[in-house]
C-alpha cells in the first residue's frame, strides 16, 4: 500500500513558486507546468525549452523538468527509461545549486528533487539508497524550514514526509528515528490542513488531490476522501492526471460505476504520454461488475504496456474473466503467462504469482462473489456467497477464503455484527495457515473495534495483523496496521 500511496502522492505533489531573481515563475512556466500535470509532455517540454532560451538565468524550468522524467517513470516503469533519467536528475541538482541562496526556492528544489529521486528508487527497489534520498530532501526542508517558517510549499512537503514517516512500519521505525526521520500522522495531515485554508494558494487543488489521498490511505475515512472530490469539482476535460485521481479514489471508495464512467470519457489522443494503466483500470472496473468486454481493455493494456508493474497482475485478471465465464483452458493459459512475466513489483504482482505456482482452478463462485465485492456490488456479492455450501467445500483455503469473503461482504453492508463473527472465524480457522486471509481479517476487524471506541482490543487486532505469516499482500496489511496503531497513539 505504501508503495501504491506514495505514487498516487507524488503525481500531485509540484510546489507553488514565487518571484525571485533565479526563480521566476512567469507566463512560460506556469503554461509548462499546466501542461506536464495534463500528461501533455511533448507541449510542456517546448514551453520549458523556450523560456532556457528567452531567460537563461531562471533555475525554476529545471524543476519543472525533472516532474517530467518523474512523471513518465511512475507511468512506465520501465528499467532502461530509468537508467537513462538517473544522470539527468543529478544533472539538474548540480545546475540548481548555482541558483540564489538567499531564495527559500534553493534549498526547496533541490528538496524537491531528492524526494522524487527517492521515489524512483523506491520503485525498483533500491531501498536502501532511497532512504539516504528521503533523508537529504527532510534535511534540507528542516533548514528551510528554520530560514522561512512561512513558506508554504515548504510546509506542504514536510506535511507529505511527516504522514508518510507516521505510516512507517514498526520494524523500519527504529532506523528512521537513526537517520533523524520523524514524524506522524496527525502532525502531518494538520500542516497539509493548513495549507488547504488558504484559499488563494496557487495550487490548492493539488494539494486537496494529496491530502484526499492520504485519506484514503492512511486515515482509512473513504466518505471523506470521495467527498474530498465531489466538493472541490475537480475538472476533468483535458486533464488526464485528474482522470487517474478521480477513478483511483473512486475505485477505492466501493464506487465501481464512477470508475467505468470516468475511465470510458477519458481522451486519448496523441497529446498525451502514453498511459496504459488507464485501460487496466477501465478492464478491471468492468470484470468487477461481470462485463462481457471487460477483456478487450486487460488486453489492451498487456499489449501497451512497457513497464514492469501489473504484467502478472493484469494477466491473472484475465485468467478470471475467462474462469467466470467458463473457458477453464483460457484461465490456464493465462496464468502460465503470469508465471513467464519476470517482475513482480507490486503486491498485486506477487499475489498473482501466488496463484499461478498453486497450479489449481479457483472456485468459480467465490470468485465472482469475490469480484462483485471488489466493485461495490454487495448486495449480489452476498446472494453469490450464500449460494455455497460451505460444508462441501473441500480445500481448507476455500472453507478460508469463504468465512473471510462473507465477513467481507457484510461488512460492506453495515452488518458489522455478523461480519465481526465471520472475521473471527476466519481467524480461528486460518491462523495457522500463511494464507492472507486471517492476517487482513485482523486488519479489517480491528477497524470495526476502532470505529466502536474499543481501542485495546483494536490494538490487539492491528499487532495481530502484522504478528501473522501472509502469503500475499505482506507490505499492505502491515502497513495499514501500522498506521492503525499510529492513529491510536502506540508507538
């Protein structure tokens, strides 16, 4: 999850800039800007080349930049596209660090910089040297901090770093305490608060799309996050970065039909970097609510993606479309290609990979009980599941994965008293295996004991949820747990 949430973060995460002599945001770069946060690469590069030429002097294009290379990395997170930005980004460090010191910009953009180096290396796994990144971009924000208390792009990074640091799980809290990283949920979520009171900040709506997501992610408050939306009118048309915003949180919300909507009026002309991931979504809201073309965008977005994340992932949602509508061969197909993709960066990936090494058909009827429920349709979810005679389900996952979908289920429908029951004997009944299914019922049973001021026996269930071995979603379930125990002050 903190993988996922950090990128979603970082997609809206550039800074408002002010008027100083090696800073200047003029006509150029406000037209740049706007372009390269529609997707609009080719326009914002030219606009941005244009003002190097037109006012030499102006550091503040190098910034501008360096969101380009970010942006195209987190889009497609291709190994050879990497390799080929890593130079560029320390070429701009190095030109902005003869820029004026006397700017709060100076010490700013470098931060800035760093951060979504960090996030780079985050994302092919170099971790230990993206923590050293984080770690140069907190310190230089500190010092700016000191020089420039009021200076609010400032105070809307350290707002990002300050959640961010507060959802670090327990295990890797110590070290960040070692490197001088600190922070909380709380304490960062009231600086991006203070932020969003001013109305006259340039890029406001940006900062509503960081603070709704961490929401969404870290708060768990999924009402205040689609509200989040609704209430800022976020304008769509040309825009293709609010297309992604919107129908993440809308997928994240249990709000399936915005999802297709949203995704199925999107544009697609050539302006636009290329964005794949757009059709996996569209293709997946669709199998969520048993389309019959729900195919035609998974295999669309196989055949243009170029990057690593989501390849096993997009083939296995492949692999149930054709279980649930009956083509067995077809599934064991695709799961042998899930098996042949080498990467599995995401924990979706891995779950995939997961699936495909058992070598067994899943039960079909779970399954689509399954996919209903991811879609928000809860309703035929429940009549799905209640078709199955758990009696004869014969595999000890399957009788698993039944106690936890049903809880699942109910939960959703604000039956929490039955669902409690359900998620306790998935419990009961999985602790013991390494299945996902006991641990994420932990996660999601301590949530309703949360909601019910029950907050030690919350706790229990959020330390439970990481104490569990997990075959699958390992990073999610521990640190939403994590920030469970953050949110109830245990350290």
């Amino acid at each position: 999850m903190i993988k996922r949430l950090t990128i979603l973060i970082l997609f809206a995460s550039i800074h408002t800039i002010g008027n100083c002599q090696t800073y200047v945001l003029n006509q150029n770069c406000k037209q740049a800007y706007q372009s390269i946060f529609k997707l609009k690469f080719n326009e914002g590069s030219a606009l941005l080349e244009k003002e190097k030429k037109e006012n030499p002097k102006n550091y503040l294009p190098y910034l501008l930049e360096n969101y380009i290379d970010f942006l195209k990395l987190f889009i497609n997170d291709n190994t050879a596209l990497y390799h080929d930005i890593e130079p560029r980004i320390q070429a701009r460090l190095e030109k902005i660090k003869n820029g004026n010191t006397a700017s709060p910009f100076y010490l700013y953009t470098q931060a800035d910089i760093h951060l979504q180096y960090a996030f780079c290396k985050i994302k092919f796994g170099e971790y230990v040297s993206a923590v050293f990144e984080v770690r140069k971009a907190y310190v230089l924000l500190m010092e700016n901090q000191k020089k420039f208390p009021d200076f609010q792009p400032n105070i809307k990074s350290l707002g990002l770093l300050h959640t961010l640091f507060g959802a670090i799980p327990d295990n890797y809290k110590f070290g960040a305490r070692l490197l001088g990283l600190k922070g909380s949920i709380n304490e960062g979520l009231k600086e991006l608060d203070s932020i969003l009171k001013d109305d006259n900040f340039f890029f406001r709506e940006e900062t509503i799309m960081m603070y709704t997501l961490l929401i969404l992610h870290v708060q768990q408050d999924k009402k205040l996050a689609w509200g989040m939306i609704e209430q800022t009118n976020i304008s769509l048309e040309d825009n293709l970065l609010h297309y992604f915003i919107a129908a993440t949180v809308a997928s994240h919300t249990g709000k399936n039909e915005k999802v297709v909507s949203i995704l199925s009026a999107k544009p697609s002309d050539n302006t636009y970097y290329p964005f794949p991931f757009l059709n996996f979504m569209l293709g997946n809201a669709k199998l969520n609510k048993l389309d019959s073309d729900a195919d035609f965008y998974i295999k669309k977005f196989i055949s243009e993606n170029k990057g690593r994340s989501y390849q096993k992932e997009a083939n296995r949602k492949l692999a149930w479309y054709y279980l649930i509508h009956d083509k067995p061969e077809l599934y064991r197909q695709c799961m042998q290609n899930v098996l042949s993709i080498k990467d599995a960066p995401t924990d979706e990936d891995k779950s995939a990979q997961k699936e495909a090494e058992q070598a067994t058909l899943p039960n079909k009827v779970l399954l689509k009980a399954r996919v209903l429920c991811d879609g928000g349709y809860f309703e035929k979810a429940l009549e799905t599941i209640n078709s199955i005679n758990s009696e004869k389900l014969t595999s000890s996952r399957d009788q698993i994965e039944f106690y936890y979908r049903k809880a699942r289920i109910l939960q959703e429908l604000n039956n929490n008293r039955e669902a409690i029951q359900y998620y306790l004997k998935t419990i009961q009944k999985g602790e013991k295996f390494n299945y996902y299914f006991a641990a994420n019922a932990c996660l999601k049973l301590a949530y309703l004991l949360e909601i019910q001021r029950k907050n030690d026996n919350a706790i229990r269930y959020f330390r439970k949820a990481i104490m569990l071995e997990k075959d699958e979603y390992q990073n999610s379930i521990d640190a939403e747990a994590k920030a469970g125990l953050n949110r109830l002050g245990y350290q």
